[in-house]
C-alpha cells in the first residue's frame, strides 16, 4: 500500500506547493481588488461565485462526512461519490477558463479533506490486503483520477492566469497620464465628469452652456469650473496613476500564479 499512500501524499504536496504560495492569496490591496473585481472581461460575479461556492460545500460536506467502519466496497462506493463532487466542482471552476483565488481555496480545501479521507481508507483496507485487493485497486484508481483532475485544472487555469495577465497588460497601456490643459478645458466648457473618466454627455454640455448665456452667469461659473479644473487635477493624476499601477501589479500576479502552476 505504500505506492497508494506515496500517491496521495504526491498531491498533498502539490497541492501545499500552491496554497502556501502568498500570489494565491487575496491579500492585494484596495485598488487592485476593486480592479480585479470590476473588470469587464470577469466572467462571474464574486457574490454569485461565494455563494455557489457556499453550497458546494454542503454538498461536499455531505458527501466526505463518513465513518470509516463501512464494508470495504461501501467505502468505496462513498469515496467515489465525493470524488464525483470535487470533479464536477473543479469543472464549473474552469467552465470559464480560470481559476480565480476563491475558487481555489475552496477546491484545494475539498481536496486536502478528500485526500486525508481516502488514506484513512488506506489503512483500513491494508489490515487484510489479501482479501481487499479488489478494492485497493479501485481505490488506486480513484487516486489516479484525481492526479490526473488536478493537474488538468491547474494546467487550464495557468492558460486563464495568462490571458488575464495579457488583459491587465493591455489595460496599462491604454492608460494614459490627462494633460493638464486639456483637462481643465474640459472643465470650462461643462465636461468636468467627462475629465475625471465618466460618460461624455453633449447634450448636457449644450445645455448647460447656453443656460450660463442666458442667465448671464457665464462669468462667475467659468471661474467655478477653472478653479474646480486645477484643483481636482492632481488628485486625478495619482488616480489614473494608482489604476496603472495596479493593473500592471494585477498582470504580474497572473503571471506568478501561472507560473507557480505550470511548474507543479
């Protein structure tokens, strides 16, 4: 039985290898969660993807939570079946492509459980291992199995982590540093909001001039507007440069995650 216990702490360790890894941790900064979160290429939202998450738990919980005094085939008919849940859960993780640090924490989680589950059948089993090798070698598989499940999904997660590097990279680079004149121009004429990155309105740029023409408060708020234009412009400077950055931080994340995972 050695082989078998050798197999499954293999896994442990890979599995140790990625959890005690802090690029696996959502332990970034204010700026850089919201980033992450708010992204228009995230497939899910981080509630829904909890809660789901919440619920395969019970699942899984329901699944794992068994006596090890069964009969040897009973034993392995309930460890498949939490087998069976870690596999269609790591499955909807990678549905998308990646393998987000919420996601991962919970299934390294299940596995870690399901991995001590089955070594405690291990030493069940061996007591007569004459007469429970139909079963060992059920139960070998099932470990294979989940080498082989663990390796596909970090594989495919490494591809998402990528691609979600190449994205933040992309995001960077589109950021550009506002040009002082041009940003308080914009505020003379009504686009402040447009200035500080929200939706450009011309309508109410229109709008709001032609008001300041007819009530002859032309004057007054085109010294409001400047004075607003020079006073909010550093603070927008270290805003923009703040979400560079934390793009650029957010793609080198992905990249140690990918990294971290091809090398296991």
């Amino acid at each position: 039985m050695s082989f078998l216990k050798s197999a499954i702490n293999q896994v442990g360790r890979d599995m140790g290898k990625v959890v005690s890894n802090q690029v696996f941790k959502d332990s970034h900064s204010t700026p850089y969660r919201r980033v992450s979160q708010n992204s228009s290429n995230s497939k899910r939202s981080s509630s829904s993807s909890s809660s789901r998450i919440r619920n395969t738990k019970t699942e899984f919980e329901k699944a794992i939570d068994f006596q090890t005094g069964f009969r040897p085939n009973t034993l392995i008919t309930k460890i498949s079946g939490a087998y069976t849940v870690i596999k269609n859960e790591a499955k909807e993780y990678i549905s998308d492509g990646y393998l987000d640090t919420t996601e991962a924490s919970s299934l390294f989680e299940m596995m870690n459980r399901f991995n001590d589950k089955v070594e405690d059948i291990c030493d069940v089993l061996e007591i007569d291992e004459k007469t429970n090798e139909k079963e060992i070698n059920q139960l070998s598989k099932i470990v294979e199995k989940t080498n082989e499940l663990f390796k596909k999904t970090l594989e495919v997660s490494a591809n998402g982590c990528k691609e979600r590097q190449s994205e933040h990279r992309k995001e960077a680079e589109n950021i550009e540093k506002p040009s002082f004149l041009n940003y308080v121009g914009l505020h003379l004429v009504w686009l402040g909001k447009y200035a500080r990155g929200g939706e450009k309105s011309i309508l109410n740029m229109v709008v709001a001039n032609i008001a300041d023409l007819i009530t002859f408060t032309f004057p007054i708020t085109r010294i409001y507007l400047l004075l607003k234009g020079i006073f909010t412009f550093p603070n927008e400077s270290k805003r923009i440069k703040t979400l560079k950055n934390a793009h650029l931080r957010l793609a080198e994340l992905e990249g140690e995650r990918a990294e971290s995972y091809l090398n296991i």
